[in-house]
C-alpha cells in the first residue's frame, strides 16, 4: 500500500465527533446537576465522588473542579485496569483541584485468589467473577466509603434497564442503616446520581464543549469501560454494556458496586 493511500485515509471519528448531540432540555439538566453537586457539598458532608474515570465519571469530576466545591474523589485501582485508564488517572491527579484518592485490592488477597481460583477464573461462573470483583472492587470500596455520609455516583438512567429508574438523589440504604450483617459498604449512604437525567449526547456534548479529558478507549467504541480482562468494544445495535463481561447473562451487567443488598 503506497504512503499516499495510507495518508488519505480518514481515521476513526472521535468520541467527541460522533456522541456530543446535547437534547433540547441539555441547558436545564445542567443547571439541575450543577445545583445537585452544591447541595451535596453544603449538606452531606463528608461526601465524595466515586469515579471509573469513564465519560460519566470526567464530566463530573470537571463540574466539583470548575464549582470548587470541596468534595474529594476515589478510584478503585483494581491492579487489572487498561493501560489508557491509568494514564487518565495520572493525569487527573495531575490536574485536579479536587483530591484523586486511590484505593487498591490488598495483595495478598489477589494472591491467593489467582493462587487457588486461577487467573483466567473469571470466565469460569458468575460465582468466580464475582469473586474477583469482590477482592478487587469491593474490599477498597468498603475503605473508600469509610466515614461518609454520602457518594456520587456517574449512573444514567439509559445505561441499562437495571438503572432505568436511578434518582438523582436515593436515600434507600439510608434506611439501612440499623440493619446488621449487610456486606454492602453504602449502606446507611445517600448516593446521588447528578447524570441521571443525562442523554449519551448530552455526556458528550458537555466534554466537548469543555475540552474534558477523556478515556481514548472511547474513540474505539468502549462506551462502558471496566477491568480489561472484563470489558471489550461494542458493535452497532449492540446494548450500552454488552461489553462488559460479555460471556455472562445479558441482564446481570453489575459487579456488586451498584447493586442493592
């Protein structure tokens, strides 16, 4: 192939370029997440905002940042992420008014799991994925949530018919609370949901609008993004999440994080 065909090559759109189409009600909804993140910064203190640092996660981050509001961020660093999402995560430590505050799996827990279930025991049964999620997402998660009253969360109400109903503000495990035995580390939490409401368009119109740094596994079709070994690039037609943990029934897309106990 000559050098001039390879030139006139058009390369793949951006993210940017193919998702950022905000909805007529765009400027409303703004206005609404912007007032939601104020009021959990004035009346839920401690509150902290829980990032994957995907499309949803960035936006919100850039909204605490640009509020200066005081509520500080933690990401799960499984020890199994893509390459380009911890670089994000570099660069958003780098950048951020706001604190990045990491959480990592304990060592020797990964150890001995990969030790006596395997590497590849994720695809084995739902059982052992979930197994894994619990040593690499769930433990730190318990850490991260330590001492809070409330979290916020990226969750969209188009992501998934199991989000279909997700509030911008659920005070449901606040109930909770005096229950025992529960392993559910946002029990007794509040958890706001300032995206809710959000359209895919409007997630993207706002990053492009805003020169909001971003997750390039996006460009490659990543809508969700996840652990790698968990998460592949989705295809026209395809569900939002169907890309994560793929050889798994369509309607248990959930690692534990958001799920009701």
């Amino acid at each position: 192939m000559t050098s001039s065909l390879i030139s006139s090559r058009k390369a793949p759109a951006k993210a940017t370029e193919q998702n950022a189409k905000a909805s007529p009600q765009f400027a409303a909804k703004l206005a609404e997440t912007q007032a939601l993140l104020q009021r959990a910064a004035t009346e839920f203190t401690p509150v902290t905002q829980a990032s994957s640092l995907g499309a949803e996660d960035v936006v919100i981050t850039h909204l605490i940042n640009s509020l200066q509001l005081d509520i500080p961020v933690f990401v799960l660093e499984t020890g199994a992420l893509h390459t380009e999402t911890l670089a994000l995560l570099e660069r958003t430590q780098a950048h951020s008014r706001a604190p990045i505050n990491v959480f990592r799996p304990v060592t020797e827990s990964v150890i001995q799991f990969v030790r006596d279930k395997g590497q590849d025991a994720i695809y084995q049964s739902m059982d052992l994925r979930k197994a894994c999620c619990g040593v690499r997402k769930m433990e730190p998660l318990g850490r991260a949530l330590k001492g809070q009253r409330a979290w916020i969360t990226g969750l969209r109400q188009e992501q998934s018919t199991a989000r279909a109903e997700v509030p911008l503000q659920d005070d449901s495990e606040v109930a909770k609370a005096s229950e025992n035995g529960s392993t559910n580390a946002a029990v007794g939490l509040s958890k706001f949901n300032p995206l809710a409401n959000w359209t895919w368009g409007d997630v993207w119109h706002y990053i492009a609008e805003n020169q909001v740094d971003y997750n390039p596994l996006h460009d490659q079709f990543f809508p969700s993004i996840g652990c790698a070994p968990c998460t592949r690039a989705i295809s026209l037609g395809e569900e939002f999440r169907a890309g994560r943990w793929w050889w798994e029934d369509e309607t248990a897309k959930e690692c534990g994080l958001h799920v009701k106990k």
